[in-house]
C-alpha cells in the first residue's frame, strides 16, 4: 500500500480530508477532499508545504514530544486541526494532520486508535521515502559536481546520466542558478545552509519539469530546463527564512553539457546582486546585467579608492559624498535629466541644482561635457562593484 493509499484509508476512518508531512513539514500526501477545501488546506495543497503559523503552533505546543494526538487550537479563519507526531525507529518522521470536527475540545477516542493502528506502516514507508531522498540528492550532488567540472569528458558523461536517471527534464534549453548568503562566509552556517536547501527547494516545485538542485560547497546550485524567469525568482525569493541569501542566473544553453558557462554567469550575476541590492534587490540574472556583464569581470576586490577616476575620488572623499554621489548617479542614470531625476529622488528641482552645483565644485568638472559624464558614471558603477561606496 502507497502512502496515498495509506492517507486515503485514514481519511474515510477519521472522516474528513487528511494531510501527511515529513518531519520538515513539506507536503507529502492528502487525501481526496470531498468538500470545500479551506483557504489553509488550499495554501497547503499549492505550496507544498505547512504555513508558517502551523510551524508554530506546531513547536509551541511540542507535538514533536508527543506519543498522541494533539489538538491545535483555531486560529484567525483556521479550524482546530489534530496533528498526531508518526514515530519510527525512535525519531518523528512526520505528521498526519487534520480539522477537528468533534464536539468538544477533546478529541475522540477512537482517532487515536485508527493513527496508532496506522502509524508503524506508514513511519516505515517515510522512512524508506527519506533514504531515497537522500541517496538522490547525493546522486544529484555528484552529478551537478561533474557537470560543472573542467573535465569536458565527466561534463558529457554527467549530462547523459542527468537525462537518463529522470533527475531533470529533457529540454530545448537549460540554466544554472547559484544562491549564497549576501554576507559570504568561508563556511555557510546550520542557518545558512537551511536558508539556500529552502530557495532549491521552493525553485525546484515552481517548475513543471524536472529541475535538479543540490548544496556544492558554500553556494545551492540549480539546473532548470528553462530560462530563468527574473519576475518569478524574485517573488519567490521574497518568501520568509530567505532574507540572508542572494541569486544569480546564467543564461539559457542548447546542450546540457555546455551549462558551465551558463554557471559562470551566475556566480556573476550574484556578485552584482550582492554588490548592488538597491540596484537589483535580492536577485540578478547575466541577460539584465548590461555593462556590469563586463565590469564584474573586472579585478574588483583589489581595487581601491584611489584606482577610480579622480574626480570620483574627490567626491566620495568630501564631506556628504556619499549623498552627492547617489545624486549624480541618478542624474547620470536619468540620461542627465533634471525633472526625472528630482522626481525619481523626491526632492525639489531647486534643491537637485543645488547639490549639481555642489558636485561641480567639488569634482572640477563640467557635467554638461558627456566625456566626463561616462568617466563620473562608469567610476561610481565600478567603486559600488568594488563595495567603495554604499548603496541602500
């Protein structure tokens, strides 16, 4: 008997729909609903995963310590739910949830009995379930290692054996995503580590076809059979528990074997987004970069202030620099356009010539002198790259 056929028989004993998690709360089966789904199951059901607030009611009534069923309150429009803790070989692998529909704040006696009866089959079948989940992400953990190998022999090899496990989807097309903390350690941390297994996670059940994820080292990589859609990342990056992380996308190749350099691009694109967040918040792709395709390649962590432009220099190195700067970045962003620029700023015309006046002393330089313009630019791109200057 399946799992789902496992949660199925339990729905029609307990008599209502069923939903079985793992012990990290992703969704792993629910049962046929029968009658109108509630905004909680539904949200489940989509996401594939329980609800933050489940989460927390979850540990704070320790139904992680419980031998039983444990009656979970209601909670805004959210019916009281049983959740009963799946025992297996001494550790919790799960969770079999469902609305409460008895008359009284106890639950019925003979719920525990059918989840007791239940319980070692369905412990079993988890547990089988998390050994292959394991054994396929250490599959997908050597096979994404070679694939992005110097071995252009392993990289070959890897893309067959990636096509023909089923770990991703045969496609016209594929993309490499990295996710890093924006602050990079040497080693990511317990956090970290679970932040970036979150966004592969949630990137992964975003897609139809099959995408293939696995943590190398310091950085979560992605292999999709698609383009990167820069909208759909970066909404999904918005979800809570990744805060910490930055991404970046490579571009599209034709060839499995050739993703590498689709890789590359990415580890790119997220030195951008972490460089400029204001600039491109929590995500950037190697298509949307423009010239900073060219400027990251640049020897960006040996440069120092006075390796930019002395004009930039001068600004950056006076009093409210760091203000000014900002300034003529969006003067010089808005084509040197006054009026979009005051308002993109929020600020006055009166005022933005004031501090153009204040730029122009302080630089030595003719603003309406287009040389000097892509000098000023193309410096204050380079110094923010460099991490020489602040953006917010």
């Amino acid at each position: 008997m399946s799992l789902d056929d496992m949660v199925q028989t339990l729905a029609e004993q307990l008599g209502g729909p069923v939903v079985l998690y793992d012990a990290d709360l992703n969704l792993v089966a629910f049962s046929v609903h029968e009658d109108d789904v509630d905004e909680a199951r539904r949200s489940v059901i989509l996401s594939r995963r329980a609800s933050v607030r489940a989460k927390e009611m979850i540990a704070a009534y320790q139904v992680r310590k419980a031998r039983s069923l444990v009656r979970l309150p209601p909670h805004g429009d959210t019916p009281a739910r049983i959740v009963y803790p799946v025992w297996h070989a001494g550790h919790v692998l799960g969770y079999v949830a469902y609305i409460d529909k008895g008359p009284d704040e106890e639950p019925r006696p003979q719920h525990q009995r059918f989840l007791s009866a239940a319980e070692p089959e369905i412990g079993a079948m988890l547990a089988l379930r998390s050994l292959q989940r394991r054994q396929s992400s250490d599959e997908s953990r050597r096979l994404l290692s070679e694939l992005l190998s110097d071995d252009a022999a392993a990289r070959e090899a890897a893309a067959a054996e990636l096509l023909e496990s089923g770990l991703v989807s045969s496609a016209a097309r594929y993309s490499v995503m990295v996710f890093r903390p924006a602050q990079q350690p040497t080693r990511p941390s317990g956090a970290a580590r679970l932040a970036i297994e979150q966004a592969l996670s949630v990137i992964a059940r975003s897609t139809s076809l099959k995408a293939c994820g696995a943590v190398l080292g310091n950085e979560g990589v992605l292999l999709i059979p698609r383009p990167v859609n820069a909208e759909r990342l970066a909404s999904l990056l918005s979800g809570p528990g990744l805060e910490s992380l930055r991404a970046g996308a490579g571009g599209p190749r034709e060839s499995l074997a050739l993703v590498r350099a689709s890789y590359r691009e990415a580890v790119m694109a997220w030195r951008v987004a972490t460089a400029d967040p204001a600039g491109y918040g929590m995500s950037a792709r190697w298509e949307d970069l423009g010239i900073d395709r060219l400027l990251i390649q640049l020897p960006l962590d040996s440069l120092t202030v006075e390796d930019l432009p002395v004009a930039v220099q001068r600004l950056l190195q006076a009093p409210s620099g760091e203000k000014l700067a900002d300034t003529l970045g969006a003067y010089l962003d808005h084509g040197a356009d006054a009026q979009a620029t005051a308002r993109d700023l929020v600020i006055h015309r009166s005022t933005l010539y004031y501090r153009l006046g204040r730029i122009n002393d302080i630089t030595q330089c003719d603003l309406a002198d287009g040389r000097v313009r892509r000098e000023l630019h193309t410096g204050l791109r380079v110094a923010t790259l460099a991490g020489l200057r602040a953006t917010v």
